[in-house]
C-alpha cells in the first residue's frame, strides 16, 4: 500500500512538472521596456540591412511613444531636424540637440514647426504633440519600406539628397486610397549619418501630397 501510493505520489509531481513546464512564467527580460540602443557591430551587418533594422525600431517607438529610446537614437554632435514635409529649409525647420529633445519632450512648451499646405496656417504645437499628430500621423508600421528610394512624390520640392548629401536614407510609404485617386498618400523619411560606427538620426522628414 505504501508503495503503491510512493508511486502514485512520483506520478502526480511529475503530472505538475509537465504543466508548469507548458506555461512558464513570462521573462520580464522580453517584455519590460528598454532605452537602450540594439547597436549590432556594422561589420556583420551592410549599411542596408542596418538600417532597416534601426529604422523598424525608430517606428516602434514612435508609435508606443517611447521617446527615450528615440531620443537615443539622435545624432550626437549634429541633433535632429525635423520637416513637415518634402523640402527641408535648414532656417526654419525645428532642430534640436538630444539634450534639448529630452528636455523639452515633458513639458508644455509650445513650437512653431511650419505652415500647413494649402492653408497656409501655422503649425504650432509642444514636441510631444507634433510626435504624435504629425510625425507619425499613419500608423506607419504598416507601410512599404524602401531604402535610399522615394516612394511618395508630390508637388513639393523634395531637396533631401541636396541638404544632405552622401548620407542614406529609409522611407517608410503608405499608398494613398482609390476613394481620393491616391493623392492621400503618407511617407516619413529618416535620414542616417555614421558616427564612431553606430547610424544616428540627422533628420526627420515626413511628406504628402501637397497643392
């Protein structure tokens, strides 16, 4: 009898092992949120492929709004330029250091990005919201990725390889719908300067269809 219920006992742990083995607790490791660069060393890697694995992370975080992790992303000695659209004025557009984007990220302060097309009203409004309503005003983890190459072209002066030339560049392209012929087509560019052998972020354009 003893034995009996010795071996029943054996079963019985054994029948909990298995159990617990097919649902492991989950490794915060995988899930917790990192603002830390994923650098892989550019020998193992061409300029093209990492860049599209930077540019897929830049995306992620713009649309979780984990800014801190772009915020690492920032060119540290040239910052980040940020374009409402195709054609970059240096004079104009908002530039900022990543120690200026840290700071003024949190708070209320509000800036002058540009003139919306057609209109012509002036956009305002604090970093965190121009993140958000304009720079990823798609949900561009959906769109076609393409490198060094304009998918979207409209009637806006498009002077990337002007302003920064011998840099490489990702765009990231929705198609616009049959309801409005496509012209309601949407791309965010960013374009990638070396620095001590990681890619920085120099500048963010996004582009539409303008008048």
């Amino acid at each position: 009898m003893k034995k009996a219920f010795a071996i029943f006992s054996l079963l019985l742990a054994l029948s909990c092992e298995k159990k617990q083995d097919k649902n492991p607790a989950v490794a915060t490791d995988n899930i917790k949120r990192s603002n830390e660069r994923t650098d892989t060393k550019q020998d193992a890697l061409s300029t093209e492929v990492a860049l599209k694995k930077t540019n897929d992370e830049l995306i992620q975080a713009l649309k979780v709004g984990y800014y801190d992790i772009f915020a690492n992303y920032i060119h540290p000695e040239k910052g980040v330029r940020f374009s409402m659209y195709a054609f970059i004025n240096k004079n104009e557009d908002k530039h900022f250091t990543k120690t200026d984007f840290e700071k003024y990220l949190p708070t209320k302060t509000v800036f002058t990005w540009g003139s919306r097309d057609g209109s012509g009203e002036i956009y305002k409004s604090t970093l965190d919201k121009y993140l958000k309503d304009w720079v990823f005003k798609k949900d561009f983890t959906k769109s076609e990725y393409s490198f060094n190459q304009f998918r979207g072209g409209g009637n806006s002066l498009n002077n990337l390889k002007e302003m920064y030339p011998n840099t490489n560049f990702t765009e990231n392209f929705i198609p616009g719908s049959e309801k409005y012929g496509g012209m309601d087509w949407n791309a965010l560019r960013f374009v990638f300067e070396e620095f001590d052998g990681k890619y920085y972020v120099v500048a963010v354009i996004n582009d539409e269809w303008t008048i």
